[in-house]
C-alpha cells in the first residue's frame, strides 16, 4: 500500500492524480461549499486524495472511484466543520427527529445560487442539498455518501431549503479576518522581496522548520523545495500582491496580458511568532480562481481579470 507522498512528488502519486482529474474540480467545488471557502476547501480536497492514494487497494470496484472519493471528501468537512465550531452544535446539525417542512428544489437555474448560499445552513443540510440539488445525487446515494438514511436526508433537504429560501443576498469578498498590524507588515515585506526577487531576504522571513505545499507538487519542509527556483526561472512577466478571496486575507500571484493584470493563483501564507512558518501554493489549482466571481476576490493593486495564466 503506497504511502503518503511527502518532499516532491514521485511518478507513482502523480500517476494517481492523473486518473483522478476529471472529478477534482467537483470534489473541490463541494469541499469549498462545506467548509466556505476556495482554500480550505482545496486543502481538504487534497487531503481526500492524500488518503485515497494510500487506500486505493481497498477500492474494490473501480466504477465506484467517484462516490468513494466523495465520501471521503465528505468525512473530511465534517470534521472539519466540527473542529471549526463547538462540537455540540456540530452535533445537533445531525439529529434527524426534526419535522419535515415542505419546500421545492432548486432548479437548474437556481443552483449556482443555492451552491453559494449553503455555508449559512448546518453541516447535514449543507451536505445533502448539494449533493442532492446541485450534484444530483439520488436520494439513496446522498444517504450512503452523509451515512444517514432515506428520511434523514428528506428531512435535511426539506429545513435546508426551507431555510435558503429565506437568506438574503451573499456579501462581497471583502476581508473579514483583518490582520493584525505586525503580521500585514510582515506580508507586505513578504511581498515587497518575492517582487524584487530577493530570494534571500525572503527566507529570513521564514522560520527554519517552515513548511510549503504546492498542489501536485510538493508537501514538505520549504528550505528542501526548488520553490524560489521555479519563481525565479518562470519566464513570463508576473508579480505577487495582497488581497482577499472568500473575505480571506491572501496573497495572488498575477501575471500580465497586454494592458492587463490577469490574476493566476492565491498564495496563503501563515505567520506565528512573527515568522512565516507555513506557504501553501495552489498554482497548480485553476479551478480555485476559475469559478470565481469578481465579487469573491480583492485585490489591493486595483482592478485585474480573471483567468488562468
């Protein structure tokens, strides 16, 4: 049974992700809607493959590749929407002894709002009416995938729906976790050495056991990864700058296109005793910018497209 890759990745786990690219952009879609954002969503989106890739012998049919990953996908939000809030709520989202309120599913029309809508509903309620309403899995395979029965995801459906129909329009990605001042001087500085180049003066920013993830790439300590390198030697014109996804403080990575900045990737980069000691890249991730709206980002170097470098 393989491992989980650690350092660059090797053929074997590349290989894996391969057979695995068409239902990625899905399983991140749904991960971001669990947890309500583009980046936690991607992180635990790898996550599932991490730990498919060291179960995959225990996968007994094939056709069943999708659903098995899904509810692994599903398993991870939960818990991490149970450790994100207190445990006793996240438990009371999944009593089934509430009474069904009648209400219509969304239509076809309907679905990218109610895909952006679901954060405001409870864990089961907001895994049921995506995988119901928006994913269109029957009602016997979201009960297999929520691990709940027939009526338990009828119930959910019904209050979730109930519930969207009610919630106002969805705000801006405005950032709503400031930073404080140390650690956005910190960021700035950050920015200000990536954009000169400065290699150096960039990793005496960095704790000496700092970690980076690079989607697809690597997951392992920074000072063993060609990170710098790779930005270095990347031949197009691109600069990085501060900004906001999902109301998220992070930083993008743009790249120029005629007249215009088109923004590639976000970077996040966590600070803890005035260090940076965590870098997660998702370069490798188009589809974290590419259903995004100009609503979900902000940028503070002024206006940008979207896009995919």
């Amino acid at each position: 049974m393989p491992g989980r890759p650690i350092g660059l990745f090797d053929a074997q786990y590349r290989a894996f992700l391969e057979t695995v690219s068409g239902v990625r952009a899905q399983l991140h879609r749904y991960c971001t809607r669990m947890t309500g954002s583009r980046l936690d969503g991607e992180d635990l989106m790898q996550e599932t493959l991490f730990e498919a890739y060291t179960k995959i012998e225990t996968l007994d049919d094939p056709r069943r590749l999708k659903p098995w990953l899904f509810r692994i996908a599903h398993n991870r939000c939960i818990d991490f929407v149970r450790r994100r809030h207190a445990r006793e709520r996240a438990e009371s989202a999944y009593s089934d002894d509430i009474g069904v309120i009648a209400a219509e599913p969304a239509t076809t029309d309907a679905h990218r709002a109610v895909e952006r809508l679901v954060g405001h509903l409870p864990p089961k309620e907001r895994a049921c009416v995506l995988l119901k309403d928006v994913f269109d899995y029957s009602l016997e395979e979201t009960a297999e995938l929520v691990g709940s029965t027939v009526g338990g995801v009828k119930s959910a459906l019904s209050r979730g729906r109930a519930k969207l129909a009610d919630l106002p329009a969805e705000p801006a990605g405005e950032p709503n976790r400031p930073l404080d001042p140390d650690t956005a001087r910190l960021l700035q500085r950050y920015v200000d050495l990536f954009n000169r180049h400065d290699w150096d003066g960039v990793r005496s920013l960095t704790s000496a056991d700092a970690r980076l993830r690079v989607a697809d790439c690597f997951d392992g300590l920074l000072r063993s990864s060609p990170y710098f390198v790779e930005y270095e030697q990347n031949p197009q014109t691109w600069t990085m700058t501060s900004g906001a996804i999902d109301g998220e403080p992070v930083l993008f990575v743009l790249f120029q296109r005629g007249d215009q900045w088109q923004v590639g990737w976000p970077v996040r980069v966590h600070v803890a005793g005035r260090l940076i000691d965590r870098i997660e890249d998702y370069y490798a991730c188009p589809w974290v910018i590419g259903n995004a709206l100009e609503s979900d980002l902000k940028l503070m170097t002024g206006p940008a497209v979207l896009g995919r470098a």
